[in-house]
C-alpha cells in the first residue's frame, strides 16, 4: 500500500510506501521540495504542516514543533508517516523561503544537494 504526498506551493506529488516516513518516500522517489538535514526529527528544516489526511509520528524535537503546533497539524517530514493521502504545506525553510520572494517568478527551489551544501543565507 502506498499513499499519495501532494506538497502544495509546488503542486509537487510522490508517493509515499506504508511504513515509510514523507522526507523518505520524497528522495527515494527523486523529488524535491521538501529541505533535508539530520532526517533525525532534530534540525526542523523538514518542517510540514499537514492540510488534509492521516499521519502519525515518531519522536521530533520539542523545539522543532511544540505541542500546540503538533496539535495544528505541524509535523517533521522525517518522522511524518502517512496513513492516507496528504496535502502538505511546507514550512521549514523553504517555505519560509518561498512566503518573502514576490512575485513568483522569482522561485526556486533549493535541491537536496544545495540544501546539503549549506546554503544558509536564506533570510536576506
Ligand atoms: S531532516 Fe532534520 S528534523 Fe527532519
């Protein structure tokens, strides 16, 4: 069984395996979106929130998202396990990116490898 991911700044969608966590079923299936760091649950890059569907988690820091943001739906894609179709907005720090650049022509999504890379200078 497996579930569809829809992340919706990008309209960017990958399935996701039962069992397997959203930042995993992201690169496995070669797409991005979704910034990766210690796929841990401990940086908070990966941060989601989840508009609509099933999910349950694994341990995430507290100071990643706190309870009342679990409460809301915010959640770490790398401890975030689908149990149905979700819609996914992106709140780590390419959506953080993406809110401040407008118009939108001016988009980009930062790959995995430039995430890696440490571009960090997200805030100018
Ligand atoms: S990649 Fe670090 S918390 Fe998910």
């Amino acid at each position: 069984m497996s579930f569809a991911i829809t992340i919706t700044h990008s309209g960017q969608h990958f399935e996701c395996a039962d069992g397997e966590n959203v930042l995993e079923g992201m690169l496995c299936r070669g797409r991005e979106g979704i910034s990766v760091g210690c796929r841990g649950g401990g940086c908070g890059v990966c941060k989601v929130r989840v508009l609509e569907g099933e999910y349950r988690t694994k341990t995430m820091s507290a100071a990643c998202v706190n309870a009342e943001e679990r409460a809301a739906g915010y959640a770490l894609a790398c401890k975030l396990f689908p149990e149905s179709n979700l819609l996914l907005e992106v709140v780590g720090r390419i959506g953080r990116s993406l809110a401040r650049k407008t118009p939108s022509s001016s988009f980009h999504f930062y790959t995995s490898v430039e995430m890696s890379n440490g571009v960090n200078n997200l805030e100018d």
